[in-house]
C-alpha cells in the first residue's frame, strides 16, 4: 500500500475544532447571561411583590398596591435594562393549598399580589442565529394581619427567597 501525502489536512481538520469550540463557548457564556437574566428578574418581582403586599397592611391603601408593586419591579434593572412589568394582580393566597387567587368582586378576601416580570435577552450568539428569548419570572407577596392571640403582622414572598417582615 502506498502512502499517499495529504498536506493541509490538520489546517482543515484545526479549522472544524475551532470553529466548534467557540460555539460551544459562546452557547455556554449564553446560557449564564441568561440564568443571571432569570436570577435578577426574580429580585425585582420579589421586590415588586413585597411592596405590594406591605401596601395591603393597614394603615396602607390596598388600592395603590398593584402600583407599588410595578413601581418597585421596574426600578429593580435586570442585566442593566429596564424590567417589564407583564402583571401585577391582587387577590388571595391559600397558604394551607399554596394557591393564589385573583381578586373578583364579591370574592375573596384581598391579601396578596402576584407580580410577573420579564425582559427581552440582548446580545447574545442565539440573536444571531434568530433566537431571541424573554425571560419571565414571578414572585406572590402575601400579608397577613395580626391576630388577637398573636400580634405578629408580616409580609411573605412566596417565590425562591421567601421574605417575612415583622
């Protein structure tokens, strides 16, 4: 069998490596650009869901706490850019079902807000390939009042990093 000279093979074969390695890199740096997106987003809902929700304690107007609560999402910046705020709803959490439910007229009582949030990834690899994610997140901030056996009044957000304010 003859050996038969293949010259620029390895420069070809490098090439393909490379090529392969920095897309592999560049989808890596993208996915933590992103999980640190998602991690940020959950700081501001949860701050959005907990001014809600002290807004919902007396001598606070319940009226203005969906406002509180975009207002304290959106001046929470996520990756430097301003967060959108998708919803915030009040309504009723049950913390026995850990459900909550959104406030119709006649229904149940007003204690929580549900803040969403999200904002449109920028500057990744993936936007060259025509993918451009929006990341969401969404925290419930839920107040409840002091009882005659227990002069507790708190604030807890239900989402990754509860938060209670006594």
């Amino acid at each position: 069998m003859k050996l038969v000279a293949r010259s620029g093979t390895i420069a070809v074969l490098l090439g393909v490596v490379i090529v392969a390695l920095f897309g592999a890199a560049s989808l890596s740096i993208d996915f933590s650009r992103l999980w640190t997106l998602r991690n940020e987003l959950q700081g501001s809902a949860d701050a959005g869901a907990h001014a809600g929700a002290v807004q919902l304690l007396v001598p606070n107007a319940y009226v203005d706490a969906d406002d509180s609560a975009s207002s304290f999402a959106t001046r929470n910046l996520a990756m430097g850019g301003v967060v959108t705020v998708d919803s915030a709803t009040l309504g009723h959490w049950n913390d026995e079902a850990k459900t909550f439910t959104a406030f119709e007229k006649g229904g149940l009582p007003i204690d929580a807000v549900s803040v969403v949030v999200s904002r449109q990834s920028t500057g990744l690899f993936l936007s060259s390939l025509g993918l451009k994610p929006r990341v969401k997140a969404r925290a419930i901030g839920w107040a409840f009042p002091a009882t005659d056996s227990d002069s507790t009044t708190g604030v807890i957000v239900e989402s990754q990093k509860p938060i209670l304010v006594k």
